[in-house]
C-alpha cells in the first residue's frame, strides 16, 4: 500500500519528490526518511507548514535520545532547499550537520581467502524459494570482483546492460546517479553468457540479471546474508568488524593497482582510468586505495610530497 503523507508538509513533500525525479533521481532514495519527518510533523507539529530551525533540531534529536541518522537529516535539508527555492521562508539544515560517519577501513581481502569465498558459493545449495540462487550467487560475487562493481550496481544490473558480442556492461543509475560501460575481459562475459542461458530457462523473460522471485533485483540485505554464509562456510575468519560484499570491491581496486606497479606504470597516468571505471566521481576516491597498499607501493615516485601536497606559498605559512 502507498504511503500517503498526512502532515502540513504532504503536497510539499510529493512536490519535491516529483522535482527530483525530474532531474534525474530515484525519488525511492528519500522516502524513508521522508516518512520519518512526516509522522514526526503530524504528531508534534500537526497542520504546521513552515520549516523551522525548533522543528529541524527537535526532529533530529530523534526518539528516546537516540539521534536520526544523517540520511534522515540529509532528506529534510533538501526538503528545506526545495522550500526555500519556491520562496518559502524556510530553514536550511547545515550540510555538516549531514555528514556520514567516516567509514570503516576495507577489510584486506587476500588470495587466500578469496579462493575459498568463491569455492564456497559454487557449492551453495539450491533453494526452495528461489531455483536460481545456486547459479545467480557464484556469478554476482565473481562479477563483482572482476569488475569493481559496488554491490547495488551488480544486483541491479538488467538483462539488456550486458552486451555479449561487444563483451561490455552498462551500468546504469550508479552513485550519483552517474552511467558508465564497462569493458569485460572475455571470460568473465562467458561466464555470465552460460549463466544466463540456464536463466532463462528457469525464469524465461526475466527482467533484471540477478533477480528476486518476484522479478525485482535481488535484495541489498539478501546479498549481505548470502555474502556472510559463503563466507563462514569457506571457513575464512576475520578479527574485528566482519567482510562484507563491498570489501569485494576494494579487493579490486587494490589488485589493480598493486598489478599496474610492479609492471612498473606510471600510477599518476593510469589512475585517472581507474577512477572512470569504478565510477569513482574523484581521482582523490580513487587514490583513497593506495594507502591500503603494501609499503613498497607506498615509497613509488607519485606517492612523494611534490606528487600530492601542493607547495605553500610562503605567505599562505604566516
């Protein structure tokens, strides 16, 4: 059933959900969130229409002295801008006050541990509920890998962004909001092309590559679940914070750059391609992965001073 806004901001809200899905966004982004302020106007602000700084500060202090996450504070500053943009007297939230927390460091995946995580999904049992998932998890964390993609971007992908004669990908809809086509080694598009045959015969017509039974992409919180049982049957430990499909990613990245070095390549040159691939919408993105790299990477030329601390003028020093 269709969430239907009841607070003084309801025509507001559907206004600005529609504004943003013209320029592009999923609309699905803020809605969560957007339902949390919602509830929140109705029952303490009922039939109020003005945005408030006394409203924003005691919406984000949240329930029982446990804060509202930075999304939800993120969705009520655009809501704000939107407001204040139609020429609304409305409050703005800061954006540092919408900061993520720094994320955790990538957990160092290695060749070891990656062998046995990928053994683990080829002996994944079948499913009762989902016949595919026996042959869709082997080649979603395969695909991911080979190609950096982020999680979302590999679970959402559509039949028709795989083209098998060209031996290319299309992703579309990736982090913020931005198209890429990736290139595909041969054997890897191979590896998708067979599984799509066996695909199509289990569930003929399917609209998304990875799919959940009832067509949609396979769920964020499905491929975290499945991620974790291949990995605790490959019998790999971890110290800390746990693995997780993202890390899959990182292992990426960092193989490339650890290969591109000891062929001897100019990092500095080659890097910027990196970044395109991985959709990355900063080289400074891209570049975050050296510093995970053995100490022999991070003694190379480019990682000197002059390669990237610009020089101080001496009176930028006083």
């Amino acid at each position: 059933m269709k969430y239907v806004f009841q607070s003084g901001f309801a025509q507001d809200i559907e206004g600005m959900l529609r504004f943003k899905e013209s320029l592009g966004h999923r609309a699905e982004s803020y809605l969560s969130n957007l339902r949390q302020f919602d509830r929140f106007c109705a029952e303490s602000y009922p039939g109020t229409c003005q945005l408030t700084k006394a409203m924003a500060d005691d919406f984000s202090a949240g329930v029982d002295g446990t804060p509202r996450s930075p999304g939800c504070l993120k969705a009520v500053r655009e809501l704000g801008k939107y407001l204040a943009s139609a020429g609304r007297d409305a409050y703005v939230i800061p954006a540092g006050f919408t900061r993520q927390p720094k994320a955790d460091a990538p957990y160092p995946i290695t060749d070891e541990e990656l062998r046995r995580f990928f053994a683990a999904t080829d002996r994944l049992e079948s499913s009762r509920n989902n016949r595919l998932l026996e042959y869709m998890v082997p080649v979603m964390f395969r695909l991911q890998f080979a190609c950096g993609m982020r999680p979302q971007e590999a679970r959402r992908l559509r039949c028709t962004d795989l083209d098998f004669l060209k031996n290319t990908i299309y992703i579309s809809e990736g982090k913020k909001h931005k198209d890429r086509l990736l290139a595909v080694r041969p054997e890897i598009m191979e590896m998708c092309r067979k599984y799509d045959c066996i695909a199509e015969r289990l569930r003929p017509g399917r609209t998304y590559f990875f799919p959940s039974v009832n067509d949609a992409p396979y769920g964020a919180q499905s491929v975290t679940a499945v991620f974790h049982k291949c990995w605790d049957a490959a019998g790999n430990t971890v110290s800390g914070r746990p693995c997780t499909p993202y890390d899959l990613r990182h292992a990426y990245a960092s193989r490339v750059l650890m290969g591109w070095a000891e062929q001897g390549k100019d990092l500095d040159a080659c890097i910027p391609y990196l970044s395109t691939y991985m959709g990355h919408e900063r080289f400074q993105d891209t570049y975050y992965y050296v510093h995970l790299l053995p100490q022999r990477l991070s003694m190379m030329g480019f990682m000197g001073v002059s390669g990237i601390v610009p020089e101080v003028e001496e009176d930028a020093e006083k």
